[in-house]
C-alpha cells in the first residue's frame, strides 16, 4: 500500500499535496454523479426542450459571470478557507435539494435553481483548488502532479461517477444527492487538512475589485507565453465547441450508432485520456512542454478533418480515443505551463481570464455549430473546426515558441 502511495503521490510532493488529492479525487466523484443525475433529474421534471436547453445554459453561464470575480477573491482571501467553505455551501444546497425531493415538493423551477447555485459555487471552488498545487509542490514536479489530479478527475468525474450517478437515480430520485452532498463534504474536509503558506492580501493593501481583475488582463497582455497560451485556448475552443456541440447528431447521423453508441465515443474518449495521462510523466521526460502543446495543436486540427471524413464507427472510435489522450495530455501541460508562469499572487486571477477564455469559446463555438449544422449538415462543423484551426496554427506558430520556453524561465513578478 505504502509503495503504491508513493508512486501516486511521491513523498517529496509532501503531505500537504496528499491531502490535495484526496480532496480532488472525493470532489470529482460527487460532480461525476451529478453528470447523470442532474440531467435524469431535469427530465424526469419536465419534457419541455426550452426547460432542457435552460438546464445546460445554466451550468455553463456561471463561469463566464464570476469568473473573473472568482480569481480575485482567490488572491484575496484564504484559499483554503474558500474551499472549504463553498464546498460545505455546495452540500448544504444539495442536502435541500434532497428534501425537497424526498417530501415531493421538487419543481423544475426548483431544480433549475439548485443547479445554477451549484455551478456558480463550483466556479469559486474550482479557480481557488487550481491555485493551491503551485504552492505546494516545486515547479519543477507540477507536470507530474497535474497529471495526477487529471487522472483522478477522469477515472472518477469521467468514468465512475455517471454509471454510479444514473444506478443510483434508478435506485431513487433522491439518492444521488444525498450521496454527492456527503462525499462533497468530504472533500472539504480533506481540504481543510492542507497547511498553505502565508499568502492574501494584508489587511493594508484595499483595492477595488475592478482594479484586480484589470491588473490580471494587463499581466497577460504583457507576457508572452500566458498571453498565447490563452488566445490558443480561446480560439480552439471556439473551433471544439463548434463540432462537439452537435456530437450526438453526428454519431447517430453520420455514424449510423444508437444512444448507447453516442454513450461508448465519449467513454472510449475518456480511457485515452486516462491512458495518456497515465504516461505523462514518461512523455514529459523525453518531449518538452511546449513542444507537446506544438504538436497537440497540429494533432487536434487533424482531429477534426479526420472526423470530417470518415463515416465508420470503430475508425471514428480509434480517432476519439487518441483524441482523449492528446485532449488531456494538452490541457495538463496548459495548466502546468500557466502556473509556472504566474507568481502566486495572480494565479487566481490569470487563472479565471482563462477560465473566461474556455467558456468563452465554447459558447461562441457551440453557437457557430448549430447553425452551420442547421444549414450544411453535420460534417460542416467540423470542416469548420479543421479549417479554423489550420489557419490559427498558421498564424500562431511563430509565437509558439513563447510557450516552448515558459517552463524554463522563472515566473514573472506581479
């Protein structure tokens, strides 16, 4: 046991990331439930697709609104306190929400409600969490151990928790809230374990919070590599979110597979990224970070034209399984380079631009997708997206070589 702790969370990571860990796999597993049960949930209160589309508006919109505010609470206060405490409010929302189930005094308005309190807390929980790693491991080990919150985010958040979540639903409508109530608690109390060193704002230093935000934007405008790193990160996901919004349809219609086939692409998606983060660590010691952004880039633009071709499902689910592994080999080098780069007092900050950046571009992308799939067919988002992102990696590629060497220079002062 005590050598399989070691190889997960080697010792010179020290117990503060352990504790980390545990509290991120525990989290993960309560919003992996809530991947299927939330939705089972929302049909079960209604039919109506207004009501349905609402649901999934509500949980991508609290990202884009507290962001920014998010980030520079989190350079504000306690961190750790943040955690914990919105963590403890996540439970609290969820155990009312159970009761109101259990009595049948649930509403859609009621459930509508509870999931856009619950994405907004998940915004402040989520941008302070990815601050604390910097601050407790070196530089120098925060690829490895970013690999290993990914592998937790995906073996429980992506693969374990649905089945569990929509098992437990069938059990009883009720069930898999109280469960991700009490496992979300747990989470914040493996949280409150951690020991952080000191960090905040002193109690002399009062400033607006305007004034924080813009000085984070003004800080990424004026670093290279983090300046980069998420204009790429906002332009892709415009292109992603184009051709995964209307993924459903292109399985059953271009594919020719069933719901249960819809359900096995992003499962097999989900595998290859545990595979490729399983690996992390061998890939990094032999290839540059920035050279696996550079050819992560090139791979998910082939992605797209790819997909755009074929028309067989197991070729399509070879595609989507190497595009799993690549989709997080990437997004664990973004963060990793993003975090050496920023001094501790602005991960927050930069932290939630970019967080804006990725939903940002979803947003724009799932937009672009439906009406070029309304109006060409279901292959058209992803020519889009191939030839979207051909052209940006065209024009980027000269400014790439910012993000090749962000990891070796030290991070900028604020």
């Amino acid at each position: 046991m005590s050598r399989i702790l070691e190889t997960v969370a080697p010792r010179r990571f020290g117990t503060g990331f352990r504790w980390l860990l545990a509290s991120s796999w525990v989290s993960n597993l309560g919003d992996g439930i809530s991947l299927a049960a939330g939705p089972l949930l929302v049909a079960s209160q209604t039919h109506d697709p207004f009501f349905v589309a609402l649901a999934a508006l509500l949980q991508w919109l609290p990202p884009l609104v507290f962001g920014l505010y998010a980030g520079a609470l989190a350079d504000r206060l306690n961190r750790k306190a943040i955690v914990v405490t919105v963590d403890l409010l996540r439970a609290l929302v969820l155990v009312l929400l159970t009761v109101s189930i259990a009595t049948d005094v649930v509403s859609i308005a009621l459930v509508l409600l509870a999931m856009f309190l619950l994405g907004t807390a998940e915004v402040f929980a989520d941008n302070t969490s990815s601050t604390l790693l910097p601050m407790l491991v070196h530089r120098d080990d925060l690829a490895v151990a970013n690999s290993r919150l990914t592998t937790g985010f995906i073996t429980v958040n992506q693969l374990a928790g649905p089945p569990i979540g929509a098992a437990l639903f069938a059990a009883g409508h009720a069930m898999p809230f109280v469960t991700q109530a009490v496992v979300v608690a747990m989470g914040a109390v493996l949280a409150s374990r951690i020991v952080l060193p000191p960090h905040g704002r002193g109690h002399g230093e009062r400033t607006y919070l305007r004034h924080d935000i813009a000085e984070a934007f003004r800080w990424v405008l004026h670093h290279a590599a983090v300046r980069t790193l998420v204009l790429t990160i906002f332009v892709f996901n415009i292109t992603f979110g184009a051709a995964w919004s209307i993924l459903v349809l292109y399985a059953t219609q271009r594919l020719g597979m069933g719901p249960l086939g819809f359900g096995l692409l992003t499962t097999v998606s989900a595998v290859g990224g545990l595979v490729g983060t399983l690996s992390y660590g061998w890939i990094t010691r032999r290839i540059s970070l920035g050279d696996i952004m550079r050819i992560g880039l090139v791979f998910e633009t082939i992605t797209h034209l790819a997909l755009a071709l074929t028309t067989t499902p197991w070729v399509a689910m070879c595609i989507f399984f190497v595009f799993g592994a690549h989709a997080f080999i990437w997004g664990t080098t973004s963060i990793t380079v993003r975090q050496r780069a920023v001094p501790t007092e602005l991960q927050g900050r930069v932290g939630s631009v970019n967080l804006v950046g990725v939903f940002g571009g979803l947003v724009v992308g799932s937009g672009i997708g439906g009406l070029l799939a309304q109006h060409w067919g279901v292959t058209a988002p992803f020519w889009f997206a191939f030839v979207g992102s051909a052209i940006f990696v065209v024009l980027i590629w000269g400014q790439l070589s910012h993000i090749a060497h962000a990891d070796d220079a030290a991070p900028a002062s604020a």
